[in-house]
C-alpha cells in the first residue's frame, strides 16, 4: 500500500508575530475558465509554431539571396585565374590553358 509523502505544517506568520489562517481551496472554475483556459494554451502553442514556421522561411529567403552571390563570386574566380594562366603564356604542364600545379613528396 502506497502511502502519500509527509507534508509538514505550514506556519504563516505576520509581521506582528501572529498566525495567519490557513488559505482556503482556490476554486476550480466553471467549465468556460477551464475552456478558455485550453483554448488559450493552445492558441499560445499555434504562435509559436507559426514564429518557427516565419523564422524558418526567412532562413530560407536568406539563403535564397546568397546564392546570386556565391555563383558571381565563382565566376569572377575563375575568369581571373583563367587569365592570369592565359597571361602566363607558354604550355603549362596541366594542358593548354590549365595552370601547372606542383606537388613535392618528401
């Protein structure tokens, strides 16, 4: 048999050295606070599932946004080191219009 844990005795004491009654049982409300209070949990539950859901497409939009960026950047690479190879004249050892890259083994 399960028996409830021990609680001990609350003792309220005011300022002026006396005790304080103990508070009587908060009531539970009618069945429209309990309502009310569900629907609010899970309105409160909707908003931040919905600020998630905007906080990720905005993630989204802002990867979007980049990906110009980095494909003009790649570009603006390889067109200058296509040049300077072109400039460098002469065959390097990569094939015509490859740059030679040297690696040493020690």
């Amino acid at each position: 048999m399960t028996q409830a844990p021990h609680r001990p005795p609350v003792l309220d004491m005011t300022p002026e050295g006396e005790f304080r009654d103990t508070p009587q049982a908060v009531p539970r409300g009618t069945w429209l606070d309990r309502t009310l209070l569900r629907l609010g949990g899970a309105a409160v539950l909707a908003a931040f599932v919905a600020g998630g859901l905007i906080l990720a497409a905005s993630a989204v939009l802002l990867l979007g946004l980049l990906i110009p960026v980095v494909i003009v950047a790649g570009l603006v690479g390889f067109a200058t080191l296509w040049w300077r190879a072109r400039r460098a004249g002469g065959r390097p050892r990569g094939g015509p219009g490859m740059p030679a890259f040297v690696i040493i083994r020690r």
